[in-house]
C-alpha cells in the first residue's frame, strides 16, 4: 500500500500531462537519437523515446515510417487490461467479479471444472493466476466461441492464486458480454478517440464469431503504441481511475517469474524501476516513471527479441542524461474534463460525486490552499522517500540487464521445446523461461 501511494504522488508531481488525442510533439535530441541509433540491430523495426510528453528520438527501418504497423503479440494483453479498467470505472464489474457472474447465460455444461472456473475472478485472469496453466490449440477458441475459451487450455484449480502465465482470451468475452461490443468495436468506441488513435489505421485479428483476441492479434504502429504507456504514466486520464493504474503496476501476491513481478498483465522489472508491456520476439512499451519517460520498440518477430533486450538496456542511462523536461502546465479539472472521451451509457448505477469546475482556471490560490498544496508536495517527498527504501528492502539487488549472471534454460518447462536463441519466451507456449542464477 505505502509503494502504491508514493506512485501516485510521485505521478501527479513529476509527471508530463498531454493531450492524448493530440498528435505527438516532436523535439529531437540529437545525442539521445545518436546513442540509440547506435545500438539498433538490423531486425529492429522501429523505436520511439518519449521524454517530458514529446518525441526526442524514433527510428524507422528502411521502407517503414512513422504509419507502418507491426503485429503487437502479447502488448496486446495490456491493451486489454486497460479496456477492463475501463469497465470497472463505468461500474460494469469489480476485479471480483467471477466468471460465474459475467457469463450467467453460458451452458456450463458444457465446461469442463465448471464448478472451479465459475469461482474465477477478473483479477485471477488479470495477474495470471487464474488456474490455467497452458495453451491450448488456437482452434479452440476460434471456433468455439465463449464455451471455447472457457475450455481453452489446462485448468488446475489448485493451481489458483498462482502464476502460470496462459494466452487465453476470457477478457475479450468479458468485455462483449458486458457491452456487447468486439474489444476493437469497444476501444474505437471507448479508448482509441481519447488517445488520438484512428481504428482505421489498425488491425485486430478476431475469431469465427468477430471478437478480438485478448492475448495477442493487435498491429499497431509505434506512436500509437506510445499513446498506451503515456496515458498510464499520467495517472489514467479520466479512461481508467488512478488507483486502477497504481494497482496494475503493483505485484501480485503470489510466485512469479523471478525476474520479473507481475501486476495486471504488465510485467514488473526486478532490477529497475519500469513498467513493461512484453510481446513475441521484441515487441515493448517500457514505462519509466522516475524520469517522465516512455518507450517503445517493434522488432521483426521471425527472428529473436535479443536485439530489442540491447536496445532497452541503452534506455535508462539515455533518459538520465536529458535536460529536464519542460514545466507542464498545470493540470485542472477542466482541463481533465476536456481530455476524457464522449463514453457510452452504461448500466451502472447513477450517483457518485459531481461538482462543476467552471472557472477553475481563472481562481487565485489564497494562502490556506498554497499551504495545503506544499503539505501535498511534502508529504508526496516523504511517502515517495519510505516507498522507496521498502522497495529496496523486498527486491533482490538491481541488475542491469536480466541475463546477467544467470544460468540459461535450453528447454521449456512447460512443453519441453528447445529455447531459441536468446528467446525470452517459449516460441511454442507462450512460457517465459525462468533461468537459474548462478551462486555469488
């Protein structure tokens, strides 16, 4: 809790407020662009640094510009876990929601451990520790419509509560059976026209029934990318609440990868502090809250996700050595209420707190809110200062890269397929490999 309050202060102090449904500002900094550009390999596709809310660098390979969309894989899940926040916030579920809850109408008859899935909650599927343990065949769910992706892959009910990491696709059919709307139909909807982004000039595969896969199946091009790591950096926006934000980038409770914690499917770096969407063979969005910073990389994803690890451990002592970003205006409610979207009605209960905000920008603080605002900020300094000793005192010592000293797996535990060179994951399963250290 104390780690999940000092990121929230620390986000509304140190953070570069955009408009999101604004194009990128652009402001190159051409020794952030040389030193990047150095470590590119010939399999990158494109990269993008944002720093202060503005573009100081981005690459495109040959023939590829800043339009040209690559197939996100699994940045795809953390897409998805943004479009349940937004559910939550509309009052459509809770992360307790079960299974049994939002697929009331389902024939559960015809689902094999009923009585167990029916007990599984959205936040069980959010951390990865739902009780499905492996993939199945992608069949299954592309023919087989909600009852396919119920059965999809292994279930252990004693497993539930643990991490075992599964490309299943429940979300996509929580999200059409609360709004009845495909998860691309819901975002170009919903999310896409707060952050700037034309559904036109993307793709997302789908199944036999035309709803969108959860686990990977979005192509996006490298600034929309950036647009997903920029509005979760600021806090959220109005599209998800601020504590949604704070808790998808906490840890869960139980076992995880060990290089790696794991919130609401984003991965959770041990050896700094970063945020990262992960797909096949090098596709990342890499948040960095302690320097206003968010970047991206597409890779070519027939080869092997080594290039993109090089080119992320440029990153942290590249954004330590920019200039300060530029002062952001302040950030008032009407300025927030001009960012949010038009949303859909919804069936959640009306109420709730209102207020206007006409006029805000034109009030002159008075002494007593100058000296409640330095409280703020001081308190901020003083919980973000607790925070971070008790992050130190529970993470293993910092690393600059997660394959330094480790003993590397040459098979799958999970299938048995044999590692690709300098894969990540399983390229069969999906598993992340989880590599011994080797003693001091």
């Amino acid at each position: 809790m104390l780690w999940r309050v000092a990121w929230l202060a620390c986000a509304c102090v140190g953070t570069t407020v955009v408009d999101l449904a604004q194009d990128w500002v652009v402001d190159t900094n051409a020794e952030a662009e040389a030193r990047l550009d150095a470590a590119v390999a010939g399999d990158i596709l494109s990269y993008a640094l944002v720093h202060g809310g503005r573009i100081v660098s981005e690459y495109y390979r040959a023939g590829r510009d800043e339009s040209s969309t690559a197939a996100l894989w699994s940045v795809t899940k953390s897409w998805m876990a943004l479009l349940i926040g937004t559910l939550e916030k509309d009052g459509l579920l809770t992360r307790q929601s079960t299974l049994d809850e939002l697929f009331d109408a389902v024939d559960w008859t015809q689902v094999s451990d009923a009585a167990a899935k029916k007990l599984t909650t959205v936040e069980d599927i959010l951390q990865m520790e739902s009780g499905f343990e492996e993939d199945g065949w992608l069949f299954e769910h592309y023919l087989g419509g909600l009852v396919g992706a119920l059965n999809f892959g292994t279930f252990v009910a004693s497993e539930t509560g643990q991490f075992n990491y599964q490309n299943h696709h429940l979300l996509s059919y929580v999200v059409y059976e609360l709004t009845g709307l495909t998860p691309l139909a819901y975002a170009s909807q919903n999310v896409f026209p707060a952050l700037g982004i034309e559904p036109s000039e993307l793709a997302w595969d789908a199944n036999s029934e035309g709803v969108s896969y959860g686990a990977f199946g979005l192509y996006m091009c490298a600034r929309q990318m950036l647009k997903l790591g920029q509005l979760m950096l600021q806090g959220g926006d109005d599209l998800v609440t601020p504590a949604w934000v704070s808790d998808t980038f906490t840890d869960s409770t139980s076992g995880d990868p060990g290089w790696a914690g794991y919130g609401y499917l984003w991965w959770l770096p041990r050896w700094e502090t970063s945020y990262l969407a992960i797909g096949y063979n090098g596709q990342f969005v890499a948040i960095y809250p302690d320097h206003d910073a968010v970047f991206v990389i597409q890779s070519d994803d027939t080869t092997s996700d080594a290039s993109s690890w090089d080119l992320l451990g440029e990153v942290p002592s590249v954004i330590a050595g920019l200039p300060p970003a530029p002062t952001p205006a302040p950030s008032t409610p009407t300025a927030m209420a001009a960012r949010a979207p038009t949303r859909r009605p919804t069936s959640a209960p009306a109420g709730g707190s209102s207020g206007s905000a006409s006029g805000a920008s034109d009030e002159v603080l008075d002494g007593a809110s100058i000296g409640l605002l330095v409280g703020v900020v001081f308190l901020a300094a003083a919980v973000a200062g607790g925070a971070f000793y008790y992050r130190l005192s529970k993470r293993a010592v910092p690393r600059p890269a997660p394959v330094v000293e480790l003993a590397t797996a040459a098979f799958c535990a999970q299938c048995g397929a044999a590692r690709a060179c300098g894969a990540n994951f399983c390229t069969s399963c999906g598993t992340p490999f989880v590599d011994e250290r080797l003693p001091p």
